[in-house]
C-alpha cells in the first residue's frame, strides 16, 4: 500500500535541503535515512524524478527539512517544489499508536450509530488542516463528512470491519422534515 507521507515546500539553503509539509504521525520513521519515497509532481510541473532518497531529515522548531540525495542545489529543490511524496507500507502495518489508522484501512468499513443501525460506508479520508474527515456513503447514495475526532468518532474495529459514530440529524443522517405545526406557521 501507498501512504501519502509528505509534500515537499519551499528550499532551505544552496545544498539542496527542502521543508517539507509533513502528512504522516510517524516522520522520524518515514523520513529516515536511506528511505525511498515515489513522488506525483503537481501538474504542469517539469521536475521528472519518480523516486526520491531521504539523505537525512532534522527539524527546525516545528518545521522538517529533508536532503534528497537526488535534489543537489537550490534550482533543484525549487523545481521539486509541491511534489507529494509517498511511502510503500506493508497491508497488515499499523502505525504505532494504537489510536492511529492509515486510509486504506479504514476505507470500506461499515459505519453504525451508537444504537446499531447501519449509515454507510466509509468511502474516503480527506485531510485538512484542522482535522481529517470520514466521508460516509449512505444508502440513498449521499455522501456526508464526519469528523474524524473521539468525540464523534468513539469506536474504530478493524476487526469487525466497522466504525461507529455519534450521529446527530445534520451529521450524517439529514434532519427530519418539517412537521405540520411548522407548515401552518409558513
């Protein structure tokens, strides 16, 4: 499996050293010397490495800096620049908090309300800034994005192929129709 692990910014200095806007909870493990990362340059983009190899990584304050042994000189790094790199990760890996999950294993899993009753599929993580978000098919074909937090989020089973959500009318399942008393009011 491929695991989105970073996208490379702006160059730091003349010998090539990059920052790189990390997108794993493990970079010390996936940014480590020797580690072979494909990249997807963005689009209209010239730099035409398939493969990068992390020379070392440090960090500077809350910022990673990565040398690539294939990115030589600042001209390089900045051709490099927004190239979203990836790392190949056994299937049955897990990240090592327990209270982590990759995409692929959680996409597919079925998703119940706290009462039991199914809402959906997972269909897809976005990740944002603030946090990341489940996207939930329902039955009727809708797609609804949940939070992925503990408060809504309380139950993740990879065992039994499910999550559970703490579903509220506008979160996943739509808020019931107007009733009668509101029609008369209109």
């Amino acid at each position: 499996m491929e695991v989105l692990v970073g996208r490379i910014g702006k160059p730091h200095g003349i010998r090539g050293f990059v920052t790189v806007e990390v997108r794993t909870d493990e970079p010390d493990r996936r940014f480590a010397e020797g580690t072979v990362l494909r990249t997807q340059p963005p689009k209209g983009s010239a730099y035409a490495a398939k493969r990068l190899t992390v020379e070392g990584a440090r960090w500077h304050g809350q910022v990673l800096q990565v040398a690539f042994e294939e990115i030589t000189d600042r001209n390089e790094a900045e051709a490099a620049r927004g190239t979203l790199l990836f790392a190949d990760v056994p299937a049955e890996e897990s990240p090592e908090d327990p209270d982590e999950y990759y995409d692929h294993q959680l996409i597919g899993l079925t998703a119940f309300d706290e009462e039991g009753r199914e809402l959906g599929t997972v269909k897809s993580l976005v990740h944002g800034g603030a946090q990341d978000l489940l996207t939930i098919r329902t039955p009727d074909r809708r797609d609804a994005l949940v939070p992925f937090v503990k408060a809504l989020v309380p139950v993740v089973d990879l065992t039994e192929k499910k999550v559970v959500i703490a579903d509220r009318p506008g979160l996943v399942t739509p808020f019931p129709e107007s009733t009668e008393d509101e029609d008369d009011a209109k």
